[in-house]
C-alpha cells in the first residue's frame, strides 16, 4: 500500500511505516519539482551554426593571412585584413534579432496579461494551434455547499438530510461531501444504524438500514445506480454494522 491510495469501500487500520520526506509520494513530488530547463530548437540551431562557423572561419582566416604574406603585406595589414574577413562571418546580428525578437513577444504576451516564465515559451507558444487548459484545483477551493433540497417523495426537507445524516454517520464516512451534509444542521442525528453498506467506487452508493425501522434500508448515491441494482450486496440478515479490523500495512 503506497500513501496516496484511495479505499473504495469498507475501512482499516493502518499502521504508518515511511512518513514525511521518507514517503513514496513525498519523493514523487520532490522529483516532479525539479526545474527542467526546456530545450529550445531556435537557440540550439543558432548554436550549431555558431559551432560550425567556429570551424570553418579558423582555417580561412589562416589561409587569409598566409595568402597576404605572400603577396608582400606587412603585418599590420596582415592583421587588419585578417580580422576583418574573419569579424565579417560572424553572426553577430543573428543572435541579437533572435533576442529581440522573443523579448518583443513576451512583452506582447504580458499586454494580454499573460506571464512569460521562460522566453523559451515564446517559441513553443508559435508552434501550437490548440492550447488546453485545465483549472481544477487551480482557482477553486474545493469546498462544497449545499445549496437546495427538493424531496420528490412523502419526505419533508427536514426528514430527508436527518436520513441522509444518519447514513453518513452509520458509514463513518470522512469526505466532501459527508462533511457538508452533517454540517448542514447544527442538531446531530439521533438514528441507531442496524447494518451498513460503506460507499463502493463500483456501486456509486451507500446504505444503512436504522433500528427503528430494520425492514427497510436506505440507500445514498447516483440515481442511475441505485434504480439500476435492485439487488444490495449486503446480508441483511445479520444485521450487524461494517467495524474496521486492525490491519498493517507498510508504506513504501
């Protein structure tokens, strides 16, 4: 079991082996934060240009100032001539246009109030025609709220989330959603769970049937699920609630 698992259904004890910096998900993240310098092909072809250049304008620059030599120059035109030839094939101008061109675009870029990190990313920016964005858990807070209840059966809004508390509390459920229904009223819910049905990722619902009433069990979860599975995977029979058993697991 690796932190960052998810228990689909039931509940255990679990016995922490590796925590803070030692956790398996704590080093996948160290790793993930390390800055990785993105490779631009515009700067690496400039480079390779500049490497090729380096080789072709040492010999021809010697061969210049050999050719002068012989034709009877004195060194200091030797000199000047060399070096003029040779300032000539450098290009200078290449890399400053190169410069100026991606600072204009990230200056463009922040008009639009948007933020270059990288000049990097102005390149790779002209070569994209469709930009996805995804602002879950960016901009959002993650906190739910209930905003309406509209029973669609005999249930008045009262009746219907002190049942819905009561199926929550009999799962000991711990999440979003558990929490914004038992924090919806300030008064806890009174009912005794006789047996429990913990929520399943596969079945998209959860259960519980109340001391008051064993005959009849209560189900919480997606419509199209619950209308969908008439049969419960649950012996009502025993009528005993779901308690976790102590478990070991060791964290890598």
């Amino acid at each position: 079991m690796l932190s960052g698992s998810f228990i689909n259904s039931g509940q255990a004890i679990v016995q922490l082996t590796k925590v803070g910096h030692d956790s398996f998900i704590s080093k996948l993240s160290l790793e993930a934060k390390t800055e990785k310098k993105p490779s631009s092909q515009l700067l690496n072809m400039i480079n390779k240009i500049i490497r090729i250049l380096t080789y072709i304008i040492i010999p021809l620059g010697i061969i210049l100032a050999i050719s002068s030599y012989l034709k009877g120059g004195g060194y200091i035109q030797i000199i000047l001539g060399t070096a003029t030839a040779v300032i000539g094939m450098i290009p200078e101008g290449l890399v400053l246009l190169t410069s100026v061109a991606l600072a204009v675009g990230s200056l463009n870029l922040s008009r639009k109030k948007v933020l270059t990190r990288s000049i990097n990313a102005i390149e790779s920016l002209a070569r994209i025609d469709t930009l996805c964005l995804d602002k879950t858990g960016t901009i959002t807070t993650g906190n739910l709220h209930i905003h309406e209840i509209e029973p669609v059966s005999d249930l008045t809004k009262e009746e219907l989330i002190d049942q819905t508390q009561a199926i929550v509390t009999a799962n000991q459920d711990d999440n979003a959603t558990a929490r914004v229904i038992l924090g919806y009223t300030k008064t806890p819910t009174t009912k005794e769970a006789s047996a429990a049905l913990p929520f399943s990722s596969d079945r998209k619902m959860s259960g519980a049937s109340f001391t008051d009433n064993p005959h009849e069990f209560w189900l919480m979860g997606a419509p199209e699920f619950i209308f969908k599975n008439q049969s419960l995977p649950i012996d009502m029979a025993e009528k005993k609630l779901h308690k976790p058993q102590p478990m070991v697991f060791e964290l890598f």
